[in-house]
C-alpha cells in the first residue's frame, strides 16, 4: 500500500506531500488542472521513463519519493508456492531489508539528464525498480503499467481463474528439466565429432608415450652419458696428461712431493717450529697421492662403446620427438610428458561411456517428455472449462459499467510442432488471448489491439473485480476510467470501485461526481499562477471542501445552492459522509 508521496519539481508540480489510506482514493480537478501529473509522478516512481522535460520549469531537478506499506512477510513456503516472487522475496534476494514492514523508493532526474534510483538505502537501476513495484502498484489506462497489453498476462489470470497456478508452477519446473536434459543431450552429440578425434588422438598418445617406458629424469642422465661417449678422445687424452703429470717419471708431482716430504720431516726435527708445514705438506702428499690413484683407475676402466653411445642417441630421439608432439616445448621437463599422459588417460575414461550416458539422457527425455505432454494436456483441458465462465463473469460485470452487449472470450489455441519441444511452452500447449467486441454484431477481436483505454479499464476493473482476493498486488490506479459513460454506468463504476477497495488501494482518476461519492478519500488537483509561473496543487479535501468539490463536478459551480445540497445528499447516500 502507498502511504506517503512526495512530489518535488515534477512537471507543474511545486512541492507536495500526501498521505494516503487504504480504501477509494478519487483524484479530482478541473480539466487541465494536472491530474494527469499526480499518475505520471507516480509512474515516474515505478520505473516509468525519465525525461528532462519532467522537471519544473527553473528547477535543477525533479524527485520524488514514496513509502509503501508491505504487509507482514508471508512464510517462505507460501512464497515459494506462488507463480512468481513477491515483494518481500524480490528484496530479500536483493538483500534489501524493509524497516517496520515500509520500504521507501525515491527517483530524481537531473538538468543534465542524469538520473538515480533508491530502493531503502540501496541505489538500484530502473529495470530492477519497474520490476519491484510490479509487485506494489498496477495503473490501468494509457500509461506504461497497462498489463492487459501484454498477452502474457492473459494467461496468469486463467489459470487464476481455473485455480491450476500451483500445477502450472510445477509444469514449468518440470519444462525447465526437459530443456535442460535437451541442451546436455544436444551438447554431447554436437561435440561427437570432435569426441571421437580427441578420444583417437589421446588413445594413439597413451599408447605411445606408455610403450616408451620412460623413466623419472631419464632425459637428464641420458644427456649426461651422452656428452660422456661423444667427448671418449678428449677425455682420453686429458687423462693422459693428468696422470703423466702426477705419477708416471720421476719429475711428475707425486715423486717431487715425496722427496719434498722427506726433506721437511728432517728440518722439522732439526726446528720444531717447521712441524706444523711438514705435517701440512704430509697431509698435502697423502691427498695427491690418492688423487693419481684414482685418476689412474679411470683411466683403466675407460672403454669407447660406439653401440652404447648409438643407444643413447637413439633414446634421445625418441623423448625429442614425444616432447615436440605432447608438451609445449621440446626442452620440456619429462614430468610434463607425464602430466599429459594423465591427463589422456582420465579423457579416455572418462568418455569411454559416452553412448551409455547418450542412451541414459534420451530415456530420461523420453519419460520427461510423457510426462509434460500429460500435465499440459490436464492443464489445457482445465483452462477450457474455466474460460466459458470467466467469460460470462467479465460480460455480467461490462454490462454493468457501460459496456451493455460487450462479448468477451479467452481464445485458447494450442502450439503446433512435430516435437515437445514445438507444441509445448513452460506454461503448457495453449496460446491464450482475450478477446472482445465491443459493439453488436462486430466480431471478436484480440482485446490488446482494439479497446480503448476506457475499455481497457473498465475490462481490467471487471477482471480486478473477479480476483480481487487473489491478485497480490495491493494497490490499483484507474485512469480515464470514466471515458464516454454517466449516469447508471457511472454509479455503477463507482460501486464497483468501492467493493474492490474493500481488500485494495485503489486510486481513481475521474470527473465523474458519481464515481467520487463512492470515495473513501479525495484529493483536488488543481492550477494557479504565481510570478507569471503555472504550478498544480494537490492536497486532500474534507468536509465543506469535498461537498464544493463534489457539486463542482456536477454542474461546474461550487458555490450554487442546489449543487450542494444534491452533493451533500450523494455523499450521504453513497459514502456515509454528512
């Protein structure tokens, strides 16, 4: 329910603030006088579409702000159950919290044409504000919140109407399996092709790297043995030169050293003080000493093996060639040749069950499949036999609001296609379009394409009348509700008005003083100039004020006796007042 509104700098619009209560709220004025305005505010506040021309005239910018009231939040199974979310569940998923059960929205647009949105304390984008207040206000008439346009609508108040909304909530979850089972299907045979090539490629790479037999660094010890075989000569030759220099004539060092150490060991005992070198130059013999034995011994064991060398390069090869093809670079360390076997060999096993996983998904399709076609077929049958009476609910309503002789059908066609997929949607396999002929004898019509906006509101007041009790929008905005009707059709628009506002909020634009009696509330819109500048006032009238508003609208003159007494005797008679 919309509490309180604050209009600052939009359009004609000064500043206003204006509490509302629950019940029929009547917007009046003369023509011309802006209430046009007060909706287009409104409509502004839900989302509508912001336009620099909004803003009042000298003004850098145009705001306005409402608070609404959200009810207590119902239980989460009970939100879960309904067709779509709520407004509690919209905020929650938005992480938005309401305070004392109010949430407030405020908009502005700028000079500049900068524009801003706020729900609570959270700045959010117009499409996620048009979408909350869908949960909070409906405006029916030529404005942008007119659902009976969208087509799509027609069908919610059907299934309403045939009390199937749980049934086909659960068909659409049911639809959304099948489409998914559907893609996974599709997804699997569209990459067959390129499957099967990387199944055969890693299998042949499995194959290949697994006969190789390779071994943890093998590379590294093969390249080393390598250079070992390919560099025997050299190798050869400087060993030579090593133990010639050490051990082989009398001049080679071990020899030297030997005398050398002969030599010190006697100085040292002739001058202990030379003890200390001859031991070090002992030690230093000893160390050669070993040093030429060893380097003999390699020299012994060393045998050229031109097979050998042959086998290794052979080796070499082959881990070349699995590095170039399987890893990024042929200087790759092996481990990465062994990352990509693993990797070939969980591919291979894990798509080995392809087909059995293709056979699996279309059985599943297959079942899903019956079983939507069986749910849509249950649903459609029900929508049948609810639409003949909603019908003929919507027709008795008309002919009491000036549309005496109206006809109105729910066109329900089902989809055409060779597969579930074509003759079935999330919502089932009927197409549904409310239809109207508005005059005797002129055929039925899609109603979104042909009625007028008076039409248009007056069928929307019939539906609103019907489902007053289940619509969860709370609060409703009729505008040129009135449009070409007086008299009996006026009084009965009013009284229709009036039931309805006994579970909603709804506010109407009328000029009409036998729609306005019926009001619980009435707010005057209307024009003055100040400083050659034109603004609209808004403000609610009471009392002596409503019965002047009252007798204005019926003969254009608020101050004649006989106008006020008949509007003091229609306020008495149709709202309780005076």
């Amino acid at each position: 329910m919309l509490e309180e509104l604050t209009i600052k700098d939009f359009a004609l619009i000064d500043s206003d603030y204006l509490e509302f209560n629950r019940g029929l709220t009547v917007l009046s004025g003369e023509t011309g006088a802006g209430k046009s305005i007060l909706i287009g505010a409104i409509s502004f506040l839900l989302g509508g579409k912001a336009d620099v021309s909004q803003i009042r005239t000298g003004s850098e910018e145009a705001t306005v702000t409402g608070c609404f009231y959200l009810g207590k939040n119902p239980e989460k199974k009970l939100i879960e159950d309904e067709e779509i979310e709520n407004a509690w569940q919209w905020l929650e998923n938005h992480g938005i919290a309401p305070e004392n059960d109010r949430i407030i929205c405020r908009r502005y647009i700028k000079i500049n044409g900068k524009s801003a949105t706020w729900i609570g304390d959270t700045p959010v984008t117009r499409n996620d504000l048009a979408q909350f207040s869908s949960f909070l206000i409906d405006i029916h008439g030529q404005h942008e919140h007119q659902s009976l346009m969208r087509i799509s609508e027609h069908r919610k108040f059907l299934d309403i109407k045939a009390g199937i909304v749980n049934d086909v909530n659960d068909l659409t979850k049911l639809y959304t399996t099948l489409v998914n089972k559907r893609k996974e299907l599709s997804n699997l045979i569209s990459t067959e092709s390129d499957r099967e090539h990387k199944l055969e490629m890693y299998s042949f790479a499995v194959k290949e790297i697994s006969d190789a037999k390779l071994l943890q660094n093998e590379d590294e010890k093969l390249e080393q043995e390598e250079i070992k075989l390919s560099s025997y000569e050299k190798i050869f030759s400087d060993l030579r030169i090593i133990n010639d220099s050490l051990n082989s004539t009398e001049e080679s060092v071990s020899p030297i050293l030997k005398k050398i150490r002969k030599e010190a060991s006697q100085l040292a005992q002739m001058d202990k003080s030379l003890a200390g070198l001859s031991s070090r130059l002992e030690s230093a013999y000893y160390e050669i000493s070993d040093i030429a034995e060893e380097y003999s011994q390699y020299e012994q064991r060393m045998i050229f093996d031109p097979s050998r060398l042959q086998e290794i390069q052979d080796r070499l090869s082959l881990i070349y060639n699995l590095k170039k093809k399987y890893t990024s670079s042929v200087n790759s360390k092996l481990q990465e040749l062994f990352d990509y076997l693993q990797e070939a060999q969980n591919f291979i096993n894990d798509n080995s069950s392809s087909n059995s996983i293709k056979a699996k998904l279309a059985s599943e399709i297959s079942t899903i499949e019956n079983e939507v076609l069986q749910k849509a077929t249950i649903i459609s049958k029900k929508r049948q036999n609810a639409s003949v009476p909603l019908s003929h609910d919507v027709e008795e309503i008309l002919s009491k609001l000036g549309m005496a002789g109206t006809k109105f059908s729910v066109s329900i066609t089902q989809k055409t296609g060779s597969d579930v997929e074509q003759k079935c949607g999330p919502y089932g396999i009927d197409e549904i379009e409310f239809m109207i002929s508005a005059n005797p004898g002129s055929p039925l019509l899609p109603l979104a394409k042909i009625a007028s906006g008076g039409e248009l509101s007056r069928v929307m007041l019939a539906l609103k009348t019907i489902f007053a009790i289940s619509d969860q929008v709370d609060t409703l905005i009729f505008d040129e509700i009135d449009t070409g009707i007086g008299g009996e059709v006026a009084v009965a628009i009013g009284s229709h008005l009036k039931n309805l506002a006994k579970n909603k909020q709804i506010f109407c634009i009328t000029h009409l003083a036998s729609i306005a009696v019926y009001a619980d509330n009435q707010i005057k819109i209307e024009k003055s100039v100040s400083d050659k500048l034109t603004s609209s006032n808004v403000y609610e009238v009471k009392g002596d004020k409503r019965v002047q508003e009252i007798a204005r609208m019926l003969s254009g003159d608020s101050d004649s006796g006989e106008s006020i007494e008949h509007a003091r005797t229609m306020l008495k008679k149709y709202s309780g007042d005076f």
